[in-house]
C-alpha cells in the first residue's frame, strides 16, 4: 500500500514537473543583413537541439514559440554565417530581439553587389527578380541554367535543339543580343554580335552566389545591350568560414554530376582561398546528344589591411557536346512525312544530325560543339574612406573551340535540306535514317581529286582585355557613382580541316595566297580565315539621391567603339586590314521611387540610348567593304510600377514600353546586298508578381505578364549597286505584325511546403501563351500577306521538386530530387514559321517530356 502511494506521488510531481517543463514564452524579431540592412526573406530561427523552428517572412520578421527556460537560438541563412544567441525567457512572455543581423558567409560581397549594379527592392527604380541560390539548389535540377528563370515575368526560356548548355532566353521578346549579361559586373555579350552562348557557362549554376533579372533598363551603370533588360550574376568569392561541401547526382538517359567545393576560410593572416569543381556527362534526352562537361572555379584574396583587399578570381566551363541543328515538321517526327524514306523511330527525340562512327554517336555538321572560355579577373577594392571606394577589375577571357561542318563538292552526303525538311537525293544514309560515315569514306578513298567531303571545324575563339574601374563616393544624400570601361578584343574566325574521312588531301582555293589546287590536310585553313577586331572606351557616370522614403537616380555613358577587320584569305599581305570604323553610342536613363508608407511604393524610370550595328552589318558579305550607311539602332524605353509588402504579402505590379527603332537589317537582292534601313518595333505590356505566406512553413507564389510585341511598320527604298546602278525596289511588309520567337503570354503559380522537419515539396505550374513561330522580317515581301507567324499551341507545365535536409554524422546533409514536366506533356517550344504561317508548314523543336534527376549534398 505504501509503495503505491509513493508511486502515485511520484507521477503526480512528474506531471507538476512537466507542466512547468513545456510552458512557453514567445520570441519575435527581425533577421537583416549585417551589412546593408535589408530583411532576410525565409530565414530560420530555430531552437538548437530541438525541432522547433521557423522562417522569417517578407519582412524579416519571425515568431517563435519556445520552451521557457534559459535557451540557446540559432539563426540561419544560406550564403551567411550562422549565428547563435542565449535567451532566457518565462512561460507567457514574449521577448522582442529587435534587429538580429547576420553576417554574410562570403568575403567582400557588398563591395561586388556596388560593382555590379545590383537593384535594390523598395529602393532601385526598376523592375526586378531575385533568384537566391536557395531556389538554384532546390529547383535547377538538370534544367539549362536560364530555365530557372522561366517562372519570372517575361522570360521565355527554352532549351532549343536540346543539346548540352544550347538553351535560350527571350526577355520582354527580345533575344540574348538585346539582353545585358554581367558576370561579377564584368560584361560578357558577344564583342562582335552581342549573342550570350550559355554553353560557354555550362558551370556557371554551381558557382552562382545570387542571380538578378532587371527587366528594361535595368540598374547598370555600363553601356549595355539591355534593350530587354539585364541578367546580373554574382559568382561565390571566397567563403569566410572554413569547410566545404560534396555533391553527387544521377539523373535521367545517363545523366552524372560530381561536384565539390573547399575553404580555407578567412584566416589570421587575411589570406583565403575558395574552390570548386564540377563533372557532368550523360547520354542527352534527344537522341544523338552526349556530352562531357567540366567546371572550376578558384578565388584567392588578401585582405591587405582594413582599406585595400585584393581578390583574384578564374572560372570556367570546357565542355564538348553533340547536338540537334535542324527543325522539322509535325509530320516528320509523326513518322508521316512522305519526303523521308525511311521510318522516324525516334518520335519527338528525332535527331537527323548524326550518325554512327566506329560504333559511337558522331555529331555531324552543326552536330558537335566544343569550346572553353576560361574568364579570369584581378579585383583590388581601395576604401579611401568611409563614404568612398575605389573599385578596380582586369579581366582576361581567351577562348578556344568551335563547331562542326561538312564541307566539300559532295558536301551534301551528310547534310539535310532543311528548307524541305528531307535528305538530299545524294545523302548517305543507313536503314534507320542516320548518316553513313563508312559510305562516304568508301567515296573519299576512291576518288582522285581528293575528299569529296570532310569534317571541318567552325573555330570561333577570342582574346579579350578588359579594365573596368569605379568609384563609388557619398556627398549629404547622393551616391556618386563614376567609372571606366576599356575593352579589346580579337576575335578569330577560320575553318579547319579536322577529319578528311578516308581522303588522301582536300582541295579548297578560297586562299589567294595559296598556290591553286594546293593539297590541304587536318589542321589546314580553308573556306575563311578572318579577325575581328574591337576597341572599346568608355565612361560612366551615375548620381542617386537617397533619403528617407524617397530616391531618384539619373546615369549616363558613353563609349567610342571601333571595329576593324583582318582578312587573311581574300587580299594580299599588307592589304588585309579595313581600316578602323568608329562609333560613338551613348545612354542616359533616370528613375525615382518613392515609399508612400512601409507597405506600399512606386516608381517610374525611363531613357534613351543609342547602339552601334553589329560587326557583320558594317562589314557585309565577309568583306573587309566598308558599309558607310550603317546606322545607330534607337531605343526609347519608359515604365511605371507598384508594389506592396508586408509580412505575408509581397506584390508587384508594372507596365512597360519600349520602342526600338532602326534596327539593323541586310537584305540581298541578286549579287547586291543593301541595309534596310526604318524599321520599327514596339515592345509593351503588363507584369504582376506576387508571394504570399499563410502560414511560416508554406510559401505561394505566382506572376502573370502579358505583352503585345508588334513591328510598327512597312519599309520600301531603292537598291543600288557600287556603281550607283538601279538594281531593284525594295519592300518589306511587317506593319501590325506580332514579333515572333517568345511566348507573349506567360504565366506561373508555384507552391513550397515544409511538410515535415526539414523535408519540403514544392510544384510549380507554367504557362505560355501567344507563341508565334520565329520568321525572318526582310523576308516578309509580299504585299498580300498580312498574316501573324503561326501561332503555337498554348503550353502548360508541372514540375516537382523535394528537398530534405538531415545528418551524416557530425556533418550536415542534402537530398534533392527534381520531376520536371512532371505529366509528361508533349508541347513545341520552338518553331520557324513556314510559307503557309501554320502547322503543317513550320518547322520545329518539341520540349522535353518527363525528366527527373535527384543528387546529394554533402557539407564539411
């Protein structure tokens, strides 16, 4: 009786016991960054020890119930330090931290993002995206790295012909030449055409701190091609804690990815060094599409002392991959198209490109890429004092690489008639429908006259110097920003003999250096061996007012760009240079945004700039001939917009219209080429964006932009030749017409959940809408036809995506997984329009069906 009553006792001052254990108090508080201020959006507050945690909302802010009693908080962020602090708090209180700021993990970030231009939200004028690399981890998978940017606003990304790092990117139906691309605020468009190959930076997802979509104007300071807008991407630096992280990754048709990343740290003597590395192969979703992919990256800086630190930086992606080149028509991957002889049995994967050679996949021409552009960069940071820093960056890129082509009199035994979508009669085949290598050696070795075909290489390298130079300073409210872009560049151009394909030599006599008829072997230039040469100066000059809930911003530049040509094929030693050709493009923008209150803002921005033609267009028909009637393309882009945040709720809203005018075109008529000259396009639409927050552990978003992109206007002049000889009227027809090659409408809705700790799910839903089918404007000559491009087949898209984060031991782990196209929908994502403007007559690229990949991330 007596032990009862103990054990009664006992259980009753347990239950006592832990009623007062589990009573609760509240802590509150706002997580910003250290450095700038700004909130902290999904960072975690978490009880070290336990399970219980949150994340903080738009507004930095977080509410955490925690165990009353002395505790230890732990507060996180990727790409920042975590930081912990003790709290005592009692059962029903609620205890207000205030401000708790975190350090960011990476050395040096502020003074990048001031370099770069990076748009500050509530602040910068202008209308802006965030892509963190939170979001980049969990939601890239296998994706094209500008595939994560098809659920912002505008952005039309697709993955073209399919092939290894071949996608694109459409931004307010402008193309990746009207777009600026920084990297680390260094440009990286094209010098020549201003075209961004992202299969130059097929890396450059595992080495990206943070990502930023201005769209517009944008917020840089430089002389850009931002007719669109400007895709900023700020690269990791060098981590200030010690560790490092490992990942594996498997995926589908054969896809691997191994990747790690090592840190010193900040040490004591202010050195630390950062590097990463990358290996990705597979086999490729479209037949006939391998690919063996490499990245690095390596960042060693010094913190001289507490005014000067130097940073030097060099990544890189070299990279080889087989690829599809040639659109076809519904029919042909349908297996219906009676101009083929044989059966398509690769259905929407159809690749007519390649062949087998020696058992293995062999790209033919257009069907093969190789190329690395290692970029490298020497960054010193001088802070001359507390409002003023001087920012200096030389930068080097020297590239190498180039693509396949078929070459020779039978040159068309391994090419396609991509017009009519079918073989040539004298295509070599083999019963499945891919080219036959052995049947083309077979006609090489017998000939006499030497290769009838060769596999040639397309070399398209450069060298690229660069300095660019800022000072940033504040005088009362205004930052004064000012600076320095130099830049040369020589870009060469040749074709190579790579593969004679059972020849004894080859002939080729476009060299009128060469002796006639000279046999010519691997390794020998033929068809055209040319530079391109680029000077570029310019300055840059920017005063932003800031105060209180109110700033404005007016910036300007101004560049002498120069172009010359060296030819080494068609003229003579001593007569193979142009000569310089000189041009003077400048911009000059403003804006102003202005906080009615801390939930609601506005703004308006605005400008003018002029851009330079294109080297191709000065110099035509791969002459050293000068065109003296070139013009300057003008653009005049305004936009107004709205937002609203809060705690839960974030909104934008923006309206938008640009005009751009004289855009540069050639036109050919018989042996005369001629500018078109008073073309006119007007780009305008709507955008809205939003995410929402119930509840800490489930996040909403979605956006919707709708645009009405339309040539404005006919053009018609008289063409003559040299001689001022008559040679034709010209006319083309584009007044009304929709601009094509981007979906007008999009439209997307995404969810992420914590279901449970540390596993989270999101679903994303995609729309395009209003998809003509690409065309060529100086080919629209007939007076009759008024027609739109075809128009494609609205898109829908779900993709999933899970992470869960859990421990290896001591260390901390990662698990993705990523189901993209998750219903498996068949849908086109790329078309070219053909003469009747509908599906029977274009020619076009299917998207990806289901994929998946999933990987593990290790960190130490």
């Amino acid at each position: 009786m007596k032990a009862r009553f103990i054990r009664v006792f006992l259980l009753a001052f347990l239950s006592l016991f832990s009623v007062t254990a589990f009573g609760q108090g509240t802590v509150t508080g706002v997580l910003v960054d250290s450095s700038t201020g700004e909130n902290l959006v999904g960072a975690a507050a978490v009880v070290k020890g336990t399970s219980i945690g949150t994340a903080s909302l738009f507004d930095g802010t977080f509410t955490l119930k925690v165990p009353a009693g002395k505790q230890t908080l732990l507060f996180s962020y990727i790409g920042y330090i975590p930081s912990e602090k003790e709290i005592t708090v009692k059962d029903g209180q609620t205890l207000d931290l205030g401000n708790v700021p975190l350090k960011s993990n990476t050395v040096g970030l502020d003074e990048v993002l001031v370099v770069s231009s990076f748009a500050r939200d509530r602040q910068t004028p202008v209308a802006l995206s965030t892509i963190q690399p939170q979001l980049i981890q969990e939601k890239l998978g296998n994706q094209e790295f500008p595939e994560i940017l098809k659920s912002t606003p505008s952005v039309y990304a697709t993955k073209q012909g399919g092939g290894y790092g071949d996608s694109r990117i459409n931004l307010r139906g402008f193309d990746s030449n009207n777009i600026g691309v920084l990297i680390n605020g260094v440009p990286v468009n094209g010098m020549e055409n201003g075209k961004v190959y992202w299969s130059n930076w097929a890396g450059l997802s595992d080495v990206t701190q943070t990502m930023q979509v201005q769209r517009g104007l944008g917020a840089s300071k430089l002389a850009l091609s931002s007719v669109g807008g400007t895709i900023n991407i700020i690269t990791r630096s060098t981590d200030a804690e010690k560790g490092g992280s490992a990942y594996a990754g498997i995926g589908n048709d054969g896809m691997h990815k191994y990747m790690f990343t090592a840190s010193t740290g900040l040490l004591e003597n202010g050195w630390a060094v950062t590097l990463s590395g990358a290996h990705s192969y597979g086999n490729g979703y479209i037949r006939g599409t391998n690919y063996d992919g490499y990245s690095y990256f390596l960042n060693v800086s010094k913190q001289i002392n507490d005014a000067n630190r130097l940073s030097f930086t060099i990544f890189g992606a070299p990279q080889w991959h087989n690829q599809r080149y040639n659109k076809h028509k519904i029919a042909t991957y349908r297996g219906e198209n009676p101009e083929i002889p044989y059966q398509v049995q690769d259905g929407y994967k159809y690749n007519s490109d390649f062949g087998y050679r020696n058992g293995k996949v062999y790209g033919g021409g257009y069907g093969y890429n190789v190329y690395h552009k290692p970029q490298a960069s020497l960054n010193w940071y001088w802070k001359l004092n507390e409002e003023t820093l001087l920012s200096t960056a030389v930068y080097a890129s020297i590239s190498s690489g180039g693509g396949r082509r078929v070459d020779g009199t039978g040159s068309n035994m391994l090419n396609w008639d991509y017009r009519n979508d079918r073989p040539y009669s004298t295509t070599k085949l083999t019963p499945e429908g891919y080219y036959d290598y052995n049947a083309v050696m077979d006609v090489n070795k017998a000939s006499l006259n030497g290769s009838e075909a060769i596999i040639g290489m397309s070399v398209n390298s450069h060298q690229w110097y660069g300095i660019l130079s800022t000072l940033n300073t504040k005088v009362n409210n205004i930052n004064i920003t000012a600076g320095l872009d130099g830049r040369y560049y020589i870009g060469n151009h040749a074709k190579q003999v790579d593969d004679l394909l059972g020849g004894a030599f080859f002939i080729d006599n476009a060299n009128i250096n060469r002796p006639a008829n000279s046999p010519l072997r691997k390794g020998d230039y033929y068809s055209y061996h040319n530079d391109g040469i680029v000077r570029w100066i310019g300055l840059f000059s920017q005063a932003e007012y800031v105060v209180n809930n109110f700033s404005a911003f007016l910036s300007a530049s101004i560049s002498s760009q120069s172009y010359n040509r060296k030819d080494y094929f068609q003229y003579t030693p001593g007569n193979q240079m142009s000569g310089w050709v000189n041009y003077m493009p400048w911009s000059v923008k403003g804006g102003a945004n202005y906080n009615i209150n801390k939930h609601h803002n506005v703004y308006v921005n605005g400008g003018y700039f002029t851009r330079s033609p294109y080297f191709n267009i000065v110099f035509p028909n791969y002459t050293n001939d000068i065109n003296n009637d070139a013009k300057y393309e003008r653009i005049l882009s305004t936009e107004v917009g709205y937002g609203y945040t809060s705690s839960k709720l974030n909104v934008k809203l923006g309206v938008y219209r640009t005009n751009w005018m004289d855009k540069g075109l050639r036109v050919s008529l018989g042996q005369v080429s001629s500018n078109i000259s008073g073309l006119n396009a007007l780009h305008q639409g709507i955008e809205l964006e939003g995410n929402y927050k119930p509840i800490p552990k489930l996040s909403l978003r979605g956006m919707v932009s709708i645009g009405d992109w339309k040539w404005q206007n006919d053009v018609s002049f008289d063409v003559y030749d040299d001689n001022n000889v008559y040679q034709g009227t010209y006319n083309a027809y584009l007044s009304g017409i929709h601009v094509g090659n981007s979906a007008q409408t999009t439209a997307a809705f995404g969810a992420e959940m914590e279901v449970l700790t540390d596993l989270k799910i999101g679903l994303d839903w995609n729309y395009y809408g209003r998809n003509y089918a690409d065309f060529d404007p100086s080919n629209r000559t007939d007076a009759a036809d008024r027609s739109d491009a075809w128009k494609m087949p609205d898109a829908a898209l779900f993709d999933l995506n899970i992470n869960y984060g859990f421990k290896i031991g001591p260390f901390d782990a990662s698990l993705y997984g990523n189901v993209n196209n998750l219903l498996g929908n068949v849908y086109i994502t790329d078309a070219t329009d053909g003469k009747e403007h509908n599906a029977t007559s274009a020619l076009v690229w299917y998207g990806f069906g289901r994929t998946w990949s999933t990987g593990l991330k290790v960190r130490f």
